[in-house]
C-alpha cells in the first residue's frame, strides 16, 4: 500500500499541497467539532460533534456521533433538565406540579378584631393575683364549645362576618374552638383547644381567664386529664335534660382526686320550658336534682369529703346558662338585676334568700321557711323561673308591636328589622339584652378557682418530684416570673400543615422567651438516668387562641404558653428548665399524666406499598406524639400495633395517620382487644430454677393478690419508692399483712405502678443475707420480664403475688451476674405461675345508654348477644328517656353501637368506658377443649380459644408447654407423681 496512506485510508502527506486534501479537510470539519475553531468563536452550523481527544480527522464511530449539543451544553451546568418521553404523562397533569400548602385545621388570617386591648391582655400576664387557668369539661353535646363560643362573642368583634354567611353556614353553630376539619365534619371536639380571654366581673374588675375546652364524648377522655393537669380549676358543664352521665362522673371523680376545685355550670335550661314545657315549680325540682346528682357522684368518690366540696347556687359555685340564647347567670348576679331596679335591695343578701325551701309570701312580703299565704312561692321560681318563663313566652307568642312596647318596659330595644327574624333569632336577641354578659359566670370563676399563685401548693405537692425546700421550689410556688425557667408540657398540637409540633405548657416559674436555651427531661429522666434528656432552643412562644397565636416576646409563671422548637423529643408530657438552675441544683421532673383509664382497643397496621414502611413509622410517631393515651409498638411477629381507647378514638387515629401525618393508605386488621394473665390459687408445688452455670438456684411461688392491692397500686396509693417502712404500714394497717412480709416487699411489677408484687419470703438463718442483697436489683429484672410478658399469650401478668422461697447463690460474684439471673428468675416465675391455675383476663366496657323508654329492651337483646349483661335501667327524673347500664366485654363490643343505634332507630345514644379486668370464663390450658373453625366456642372454652388464636395471631407457637420452663428433673418428678396431666 502507498505510504501516503495509513491503513485506514487516511492521507498522511501535507495538506496544504493539494486541492483534494482540502476538500478532504472540509469534510472531516463536517463531523468533527473542532475546539481551537470554537475558542476563536467561528464555528460552522454544521459543526455539531464533539471530540475530547486525539486528531481532529480521526473516523467517528456511529454510536459516538452526537449531531445535537446536550441539554448541559445548552443550558450550563447548573440547571436541572428533566427528559419527559412522550405519552408518559396525562396532559392534564403538570410536568412539574405546583407546590401544594397542606393545610388541615382553620386558622384566622389575621389577627381578629376585639373589644379589649390585646396590649392589656400581655400586661395583665404580669399579675398572677389576677389570672385564673380553668378546663372547661363535661359529657358529649351538653354545650361545652358554644359555652366558649359566648364568650367569644363577648370577647370578639366578630358578627359582622357571621351576619355575611348565607344558607347552612349560617345556621351552624359559630364553634371557634373546634379548629380541624374532622371535628367540623362530625360535630364533635377531639381536641382540646385553648382560649385567653380578658373578662370582666360584675364590678368592671378585668381578669385574664385562660380557659381550654376539652371534648365530650368519653373515648377522649385523655385529651380532659391532660388538660386538668394545667388547670387550677374545672368549670363542669351538665345538660340540664340528661342531667349526670357517664363522662360527666368520670370528670367529677378525676377531679375530687387529684384535689381541684370545680364550679358548676347547668346549661340548656331552655330546654326545660320549649322542649319539656316543665312548669316553673317542676323546672325548680328538676334544676335542684342536677345539683343533687353531682354532689352525689363528689360524696361517692371519697365519702366524708362531701360537704367541703359540695356544689349548691347559694354558695355562689353553680351558675345557670343557655348558650343558644347567650345567657349565664348565677343567684348573685341575677340579684344584683333587681338591685338595679330597686335601689334598696342588697344583692348578697336577697341572692342567700333565692334558692332552697325559702317561700316569698306576696302579701307580707315576707321570706318565710314555709309558704305562710295562698300564693306563697319558692323564691326561685317566683324571682328567678317566673319572670325567664314570661319573657319566653312574652317574646314567642306576641305580635311585633305588643311585643316592642313589653320589651320597652324592661329596656330592651330592638330594630324594627329585627321583630321580623325567626322566633329563635328573637329570643337570642332579646335574652342577650335582658341577661348582657357573663358578668355571673366571671364571678363565680374568680371566686371558686385559685389564682396560679395560691394553686402552686397543690400543684407542686401532687406533681413535682423533687424536693420543696430548694430555691428552684421556692421561685415556683410564689410564681416567681424572675426565677429559674421550669415549665411543665402537657400537650403537643400540630401546625396547621402537620409538619411539625408545638408544645402547650403551663409555665410554673421563670419567662418563656423566644431564643432561650432550655433541657427538655422527658418522663423516663430521673438524677442517676439522664439519658431522656436534650437541650434546645426556644424558637417563638404564642398565647394559645384555638383559631390564631398572639406571639409574644416573653410568657411569666402562672400562665400558659404554645412554644416551638422544643418538640423533637417530647412524646407526651414533658418538663423544661434552664440550662443552669440557681446553686446548681438538680433538675426534677413533673409526675407523667395519670389517665381515666387504659388503652385496650387494638388494631394493627401495615402499609399497602411495603416501600412506604418508613413512611408509616414517622406518621405513626407523630400520632403518638398528637394523642396522650395512644401507644405504637411493634409486637414480635413484626406487626404494627396501635393501642386506643375506643372505636371512635382509633378512627380519628387512623384518619390522622391516613391524612395529616403519612399521606399514605394503610391496611387496618380487625381491632382486637389487649389481654391480661392472673392465677387463681396457690403453686401446686414450690417451682425452682437453676442458673445456665448450675451453680445458683432459685425457689419461688406464685399465689393471686387480695383484691383491691393491684387497684391501690395503680392509682398511686402506696409508692415502692418510698422508704419500707412506709410502704410496709400500708400493707399492714390495709391489708393485714405481718410485719415480716410487708416489709419485704422487693418490687411491683412490670413497673413501679405495676399490679403485681415480688416479695422476699426467704429466712435469714437459710440465707446469707448480704449476697441475697447482691442480687436483689437482677432478681427484680427478672420478675419484671416475666410479668411484662406472660407464659400464656405473651400478655402482661396481673394480680398475682411472687414470693421468692428459697435461694442458693455461688459465693463467688461472677458467677451470680445479671445474665445468669435475670432469665433464671424469669423461668421461675413462669413455672410458679403455670402451676397456680393460670386464668385469663380480658378488659370489660361499662356500658351506659340513654334514649326513650321503647329503646331499653334493644339494649337487653343486643348486649345479651355479645356476652354482655344490664345492670340498672331506670327513668331519667322529669324527663321522658330513660337510661341503662350494664357491662359488656371490649372484644365482643366492636359495632355495639352501630348494632344498638340500628335496633332503636338512631334514637339511643351510647358511651362505653373502661371499667375493670375480669377473668375469662374456662381453663386456657384444658387441651381436652375442641374448637372447630368458624364455629363460636361454648361459654367454658372461651379462655382457649383466646389463648389459642392470639398466640396464633402473634407467631408463637400452637401450644404452652410448661416443661419448657421447669427444670427437666422436677418435670421427671411432677409427671411421675400425676401432678401434671399432659
């Protein structure tokens, strides 16, 4: 070949020479995109490829051509370019979506207009003489969130926009504090909601009243213990008509123990003149039984405190109110009307007179004990009843123009506009002109509920942990807005797109202020266990209205303040400090939120796309975070559990999870319900465990507690941190123990308030004392494992007593360490309890209906079908429904009320709150029971089947074992001598 020429047929010789090389030349620069030409900005149109490297006539292979610039050519290296193939997309979906603002509650835009100065409000903060912090509580729809509504009305400049709604809207009730979307759809409050209000009592006197409605309906009970934890005080709402219900009684019962004063509020009394057309002298009697109910309930509760509490109108402690119309009055305020009229007439004293068997004789005009004249009354009905009664009727029934003159001689004007509207428009107007504010409502507050300086006593003797006679106590129980900062969260709520938390404190001592360093000490953080603790940075602090947040540069003790930026670590409650306290005291804590009663509902959850696992995890932590009584965890079998309390509850659980937190579909399980184990007698024999190195032993015996202990524990009635003296007298003074035994109480279990005991029954002359001492701490851990997690269903252990009879231990102390323990003290307890007639427990609704008289035998029908039983039914007084009560178990009680609310037409309402642990009729070990599938088991092997499908449900295996946990020697034995069956 011609060496002009490589062996690709390129030309080597020079270029400039001749006219073919330069054609040659121009067709290479057709393909090559030549970097010296593009550097002196001459680039052919046609100069489209690229080469990094090498000559410039190199041959480009097809695959490396590149006719067009890429995206990053065109549009430089720091623009994102997105490649979109046809046909992927709908045309009515944007290739790059619009961001979208979540936003799940209503909040105001702006700042809404009031009739105080909001700069007045701040002011006020400063005085704690003048603050009173109250909780607003009571059974479902007896008026708790129009109440608010009232005074917001009163507070807020507002009707203007209200008048502007048309339709449906108009005719809705105002409820400012219900705030998310799915309280508004159902009608009922879930959360609590906060309100600061500036209010003025009867003698113009102004006072900030911090006030937070709580829901009604009675699976939301715990939203109502967080928010009386805060409160200084609890303004009870009862319907007049239904009078005390279930929810009703747990609020009064919650309160008396936890020592809070409460004020009555009977609502609705219109109820009793439009609806039940009571006349005045019934009206009277069916007012004085509401009153009777409650101090019933408070004298129940703890008998012999009664009188001390007691609720009555002419202690100034109960008011009387109509929301709907916009009226509250209490005897005084409504005395101090009539001195208006009558100059003479001393309001204190005319008010002492308005309630009870005092009889006004019209002729004598004289107050007698019994009616002395033809016409004597009751004072109430004749100056409080009678004259409510006449305006009703005066402002229903009268023409436009008879009516404006009867209105003129009480003072009341109207526009000529106005007598034209709807009869319950015009009696609003009218009443809210006859009664003006609630002047009555603000008296009786200031009055009956302490400042938060005179409630810092209480406050802290209940709750604070820590000692009182340091400076960091001191600061906090005078208020002290100079001293150390410690503020005690109670309760998160969730900005309005659900991203985040803010937490709602009560600050005890100090000023909140934006940029502050602060520890947040969750509930586990003690001195020798600082691990549940943080230090953040208070980003805002806002005074909490429900609909907006005023910020404010700084919130002092004795008020209630919204904070973000301190939320990352707090799950339920939490208490914040500085960073230093004064003399370098040690930071305690506030005692965790003690509830009505116990999550038992349960259901689990598993995402529909596996990949949005973690998806669900977080929503599933931000939910523990928004509701104080729910509980997550995952159970062995790897499922998601959710523990709530009722049916509604873990729907508006679900809805958040669905929604406001993961944005995500989830599959939900059937509910299911949580379980407990007990035994029923004495260990047949004494059970004992051998360490894995043989060289410890331990005796133990498992017998049931005397009823009432497993309750005393729980409710806090006897501590295990309190010295054994202490905790040794309460046994023996309650429950007759000797004094051996109640001072050799170890432990309660699984935890401190845990309904199970350990108790060291070993002789002193048997063992050595100092090493029993050595082991005491794994001995505990041990008991503590095994109660947490029973031998039946893996369920926690209840009721039941372990006494440690005997124990040999190496004399060497590495071989009787924790590992060698702990999981031999396990097996113990198992075997003893296994051989003590195990029982299981299942938790019980107690069942409460109201609703006409034809509804009752519904009720014995469909409870009957749900192994539920009635305990009372009766009449409610003067009214024409009728209410029962009975028990129903919470596994069979899943559709209970949709089954009950079917069977009377929508005509019952229902409320089922826990009540009590029972045990489960049938032996759960008896294998001689069959149970065939899709058929219901017989009433004795009810606790089988139980046992059977949870442990099936949490992938253990079919069948308990008890040789698994007894030490193969005493099993030899045990099966030899009979004792053990199978």
């Amino acid at each position: 070949m011609d060496e002009a020429y490589d062996e690709f047929g390129n030309y080597l010789g020079d270029a400039d020479s001749d006219e073919a090389s330069d054609q040659g030349d121009q067709a290479a620069d057709a393909y090559i995109h030549d970097e010296e030409a593009e550097d002196e900005e001459v680039v052919n149109d046609q100069q489209l490829m690229e080469v990094d490297e090498g000559p410039s006539n190199a041959v480009i292979l097809h695959e490396d051509k590149q006719y067009y610039p890429t995206a990053q050519q065109v549009y430089g290296a720091d623009v994102e370019t997105l490649v979109q193939e046809e046909d992927t997309q709908s045309l009515a979906q944007p290739i790059i979506a619009p961001i979208v603002q979540k936003k799940f509650s209503i909040e105001e835009a702006d700042l809404p207009p009031v009739y105080f100065s909001r700069e007045y409000l701040t002011d006020l903060m400063n005085y704690p003489e003048d603050i009173r912090n109250v909780a607003i509580a009571g059974h479902l729809h007896h008026g708790k969130t129009a109440f608010v509504d009232m005074l917001v009305m009163e507070t807020h400049d507002i009707q203007d926009r209200l008048d502007k709604k048309r339709g449906r809207k108009r005719e809705e009730q105002l409820r400012y504090t219900d705030t998310q979307e799915l309280e508004r759809e159902r009608g009922v409050s879930i959360k609590a909601s906060p309100m600061s209000l500036v209010l003025t009592t009867s003698k113009g006197k102004s006072h900030l009243v911090n006030i937070i409605d709580t829901p009604g309906h009675v699976n939301f009970a715990d939203e109502v213990a967080a928010s009386l934890r805060i409160a200084d005080g609890v303004v009870l709402v009862v319907d007049v008509v239904e009078g005390v219900q279930t929810h009703t009684e747990l609020i009064i019962k919650h309160a008396v123990m936890e020592d809070l004063p409460m004020v009555l509020v009977i609502n609705k009394v219109d109820r009793l003149i439009l609806e039940l057309k009571l006349p005045p002298a019934d009206a009277y009697f069916k007012l004085k039984h509401v009153v009777e109910e409650v101090n019933t309930v408070i004298e129940n509760t703890l008998p012999g405190q009664g009188e001390k509490r007691r609720l009555s109108p002419e202690k100034g402690n109960v008011a009387f109110a109509c929301t709907s119309m916009g009226w509250c009055f209490t005897l005084r305020s409504f005395a101090k009307m009539y001195a208006e009229q009558y100059p003479g007439v001393d309001p204190s004293e005319f008010a002492r007179r308005l309630w009870g068997d005092i009889f006004f004789n019209p002729r004598s005009r004289k107050f007698t004990r019994k009616g002395m004249e033809e016409r004597s009354k009751r004072s109430f009905v004749n100056f409080v009843l009678e004259p409510i009664y006449k305006l009703f009727s005066h402002t229903i029934s009268e023409n436009p123009e008879d009516l404006a003159d009867t209105l003129a001689t009480l003072g009341i004007e109207l526009k000529p506009s106005q007598y034209k509207t709807d009869a319950k428009v015009l009696l609003k107007l009218v009443c809210e002109q006859f009664f003006g504010p609630a002047h009555g409502f603000v008296d009786m507050v200031v009055e009956h509920v302490p400042s938060p300086k005179e409630a810092a006593k209480r406050f802290l003797s209940r709750y604070y942990t820590g000692p009182l006679d340091t400076k960091t106590a001191a600061a906090m129980e005078s208020c002290d807005q100079d001293g150390p900062l410690v503020m005690h969260v109670t309760k998160l709520f969730n900005t309005v797109d659900a991203q985040s938390f803010n937490a709602f404190a009560r600050v005890v001592s100090g000023t909140a202020k934006p940029g502050q360093q602060v520890r947040v000490l969750g509930e586990g953080y003690t001195i020798d266990d600082e691990e549940d603790m943080v230090t953040a940075t208070i980003k805002d602090t806002w005074i909490a209205e429900s609909r907006y947040n005023i910020p404010t540069s700084g919130v002092p003790a004795g008020n209630w303040v919204l904070l973000s930026g301190v939320d990352n670590s707090i799950v339920k409650t939490a208490t914040i400090v500085d960073t230093k306290l004064p003399d370098n005291e040690d930071a305690y804590i506030f005692k965790p939120i003690r509830h009505f009663f116990e999550s038992v509902f349960k259901v689990a959850v598993e995402p529909i796309n596996p990949s949005e696992l973690p998806k669900m995890l977080d929503g599933l932590r931000k939910v523990n975070k928004s509701f104080p009584l729910v509980t997550t965890k995952v159970e062995e079998s790897g499922e998601h559990i959710i523990l709530g309390t009722g049916e509604l509850y873990m729907d508006c659980v679900l809805h958040d999870l669905r929604r406001l937190y993961a944005d995500m579909e989830v599959k939900v399980s059937d509910p299911v319900t949580r379980f407990c184990e007990t035994v029923v007698e004495t260990s047949a024999i004494k059970c004992f465990a051998v360490t894995p190195n043989k060289k410890n032993k331990l005796t133990m015996v498992a017998e049931p507690l005397d009823p009432g202990i497993a309750e005393d524990i729980e409710a806090g009635r006897v501590n295990i941190k309190d010295p054994a003296r202490v905790v040794g007298k309460f046994f023996e003074e309650t429950y007759g123990y000797d004094l051996l035994a109640s001072r050799n109480i170890w432990a309660f279990g699984p935890d401190d308030m845990g309904p199970n005991i350990l108790q060291n029954d070993t002789l002193p002359s048997d063992v050595d004392q100092k090493t029993l001492r050595a082991v005491r701490d794994t001995v505990r851990q041990g008991f503590s494992w095994a109660t947490r997690e029973g031998p039946l269903c893996e369920e926690p252990i209840r009721n039941t007593k372990f006494r440690l009879t005997d124990i040999d231990l190496a004399p060497e102390a590495i071989f009787r360490g924790g590992g060698q323990i702990i999981p031999t003290a396990r097996r113990a307890c198992y075997s003893s309890f296994l051989m003590a007639s195990p029982r299981l427990m299942e938790p019980v609704y107690s069942c409460s209906m109201t609703g006409p008289a034809d509804a009752v035998s519904s009720v014995y029908t469909v409870l009957a079908r749900r192994r539920g039983h009635v305990l009372q039914d009766g009449p409610i007084a003067g009214t024409p429904l009728y209410q029962v009560k009975g028990l129903i178990p919470v596994i069979d009680s899943f559709g209970f009320e949709t089954d009950l609310r079917i069977h009377t037409q929508g005509q019952a309402t229902v409320s089922l709150v826990f009540d009590r642990w029972s045990i489960v009729p049938g032996d759960p070990l008896d294998r001689d029971v069959k149970l065939r599938p899709l058929e219901p088991a017989s009433a004795q092997a009810t606790a089988r089947d139980f046992v059977l499908k949870t442990r099936r449900r949490k992938g253990l295996a079919e069948d308990i074992t008890i040789s698994k946990f007894l030490e193969p020697e005493l099993f030899k034995n045990l099966k030899e001598s009979g004792i053990l069956d199978g």
